[in-house]
C-alpha cells in the first residue's frame, strides 16, 4: 500500500531533509512540498493527503492554527525547533512531534507510530460535501510548482515507471506520480485500461476489443481490463 505524503515548512533545507528522508521509503509517496500553509491549501482541497509532515512555527499562519481549520484532518507529524510547542502538537491528536534536527533514526520512529495507526484505523472516505469532493481539474507537481490540469483538457495517462506522462490536447506533462495514485485523483470520466494506460472515455474516435483509438493514437486494452471497457460498450 502506497501513503501519499506532504510537507509544509518555511524552511527549504528542513523540506529538503524530510523529502531525502521519505525517498528511502518505497510505501511513501511525496505529492508536494510547500514553502507556507497557503501555498499548500489547494492541494488539501483536491488531493487525499494520508500523511502531512507540519512546522509548527511559520510566518503569516502557524501550523497548528492552520491544522485545526481543517475540514478534514490526515494524520499529522509536527516539526519545529522549539520544546515549548509539544503540548500543542499533542492537543491535536498529532502521530508524532519531531524536534529538529530531525535525524533519520527518530524519523523512522514516527513513520512507524503512523503505520500502527493506519493499521488499527478503519477508513474512511470524506462525505461529499467535504473540501475533498470530486473536481473538474486536479494539480500536479511539476518542477516545485502546482500546475492546474483541465479533465477536459486530458486524452490518456500513461505510467513511466514511477513517473506519470498525462497526454493533452496540445502538449504532454511528465510528473513524478504512480499511476494508480492518480487514478484515485481523477473522476469517472476515466477508465483504466492497461496496466499502464488510463484513457478519457469521451477522448475515444474508435475502439475494438483489443485497442482504444484517440487522435489516432492506438491504445492497447488489457485482458485484466477488458471488463472495464465492456462497461463502456454498454453505455455508448
């Protein structure tokens, strides 16, 4: 199971520090990495954050003010250089309080209370009427930036390994993204053909049982995945 992580701290080394923390481990996926608590707003409202990795002492909105303001709640590491905000942390239900220099060992330490509770937690999906709720668009990450992608806008997503290219209308974007973590992210518009491939459905020009065609771009369809595209058939 794959955990997707953010980090928000005004300071670039100590982001720096937790994203080499979390490259070591393979279950964490890192979606953003945010320089202040509004800069990392709109990707709490349009993407499922599991884990969010929090400085407590920022300019402008602390971390624990900005935590308590939301609708919903990941679970939460603090960090911050000073004692004096444990209690804070704590108050807020927090996995766990990091003093920096956060050093890998006591790192680990808190990713592994995380992973205990997730094992005794029962999920939970956020009601509709949540900041979560499905959108026409989705951010990704792109060169330390939030880019905005129209759905409309999409004709197919293709997996690279780790890394997602998401075909457009007239460009193509490469980010740093599983496949099936973006999956989670788009709408019903989409439908998942191919271990590596998930096409908008209203993108297709022409199909057979073995391929999708888009702009003249052959797809191929998976056995595992052929269900999904009979479910399509029916509708059309």
């Amino acid at each position: 199971m794959s955990y997707t992580c953010l980090i928000i701290d005004d300071e670039p080394l100590a982001r720096e520090l937790i994203e080499t923390y979390l490259d070591k481990l393979p279950d964490f996926e890192l979606i953003a990495s945010c320089s202040s608590a509004i800069e990392a707003s709109s990707i709490l409202s349009t993407t499922k954050i599991d884990l969010l990795f929090l400085d407590i002492e920022m300019p402008v909105l602390k971390g624990t003010d900005f935590f308590k303001n939301l609708v919903y709640k990941p679970q939460v590491i603090f960090t911050t250089a000073y004692r004096d905000y444990a209690v804070d942390g704590f108050e807020l239900n927090a996995v766990d309080y990091l003093l920096k220099p956060i050093f890998f060992e006591r790192f680990f330490l808190a990713i592994q209370k995380f992973l205990e509770q997730e094992k005794k937690s029962i999920s939970y999906d956020p009601p509709e009427n949540t900041m979560h709720k499905k959108t026409d668009f989705v951010f990704v990450n792109k060169a330390k930036k939030q880019i905005k992608v129209l759905f409309d806008d999409v004709l197919y997503i293709e997996s690279l390994k780790d890394y997602i290219k998401i075909h457009l209308e007239n460009k193509t974007l490469i980010i740093k993204e599983s496949i099936s973590n973006f999956e989670k992210r788009i709408d019903s518009r989409f439908i998942r053909i191919h271990r590596s491939y998930i096409i908008n459905q209203e993108k297709i020009t022409a199909y057979t049982k073995n391929d999708v065609e888009i702009d003249e771009i052959e797809i191929p369809i998976g056995n595992s995945y052929k269900d999904n595209m009979s479910s399509f058939s029916n509708n059309s």
